[in-house]
C-alpha cells in the first residue's frame, strides 16, 4: 500500500525503463512490520519522506540471497541522492540468515520471495528506518 500511495509500485512494475540496468533488489516488510511501528509514525512521514522510506528498501541491482550474505560493503539504496541513505547486509541473521542493520532498526530476511534476475525480492521482519528519517 506503501508502494502505491507514494507512486513507487507503478515505477517498480516498469522496470524496463527504469535508470538501473543492473537489475533491482527489493526487500519487502510484512505487514506485521509495519505494524510494529510506534503508532502515527507513518502518518506523521510528509511525502517527500514516504517515497524516501521506499525508495529505500530498493537497491539499484540484483542480487541473490547468497550474495548479499557475502557483502562486506555498505548498500547504496535507490532514496541516494545527495544524501548518506544505506544499508549494511550480514550473513548473522537467525538460523544463519541474513540481517539488514540501518544503524536505527534491523532487520532478517525471513523469505525469498523472487529471486529471478533482474529482481530479487526478500521479505523483512522489519521495517528499515533511515537515518535521516528517524
């Protein structure tokens, strides 16, 4: 719904013409992750910051479940613009999963939803909070 309300979903299902060739990674919360969030912080988001907690939940490549257990660096995500929005990946998530940290929240992989190059998309237990947001 996210996706939808900030016009993201309608750019996400194009993907042909979007900037990245390098395919798209993108981590999904449930719906039970957003409703872990302290109540009225999404409504409390102006626009502008809806479609930056989106955007930041994409990265500009695809990459498999496996490869991004085994990435040392940080994640620059597509909300990148002038600003220091990233995302750090560790194979230490349960049962030897794989952990996404933003220095404010973290989150686990909890399932693969797509994995079909030029989309992966992971399911999070938990919402990435940016920074720069929260």
């Amino acid at each position: 719904k996210l996706m939808q309300d900030t016009g993201t979903l309608a750019a996400a299902e194009d993907i042909e013409h979007q900037p990245f060739t390098s395919g798209v990674t993108v981590f999904a919360p449930t719906d039970s992750a957003f409703q872990n969030l302290p109540s009225g912080s999404l409504a409390a988001l102006t626009q502008s910051q809806r479609q930056l907690l989106v955007r930041y939940h994409l990265l500009p490549s695809f990459f498999t479940f496996g490869s991004l257990r085994t990435l040392k660096a940080p994640l620059t995500t597509l909300a990148t613009s002038n600003r220091n929005f990233e995302v750090n990946a560790s194979g230490e998530g349960p049962s030897g999963g794989l952990a996404i940290a933003t220095g404010v929240s973290t989150a686990n992989v909890i399932a693969t939803l797509l994995e079909d190059d030029p989309v992966g998309m992971y399911a999070l237990d938990a919402v990435l909070l940016p920074p720069e947001i929260f």
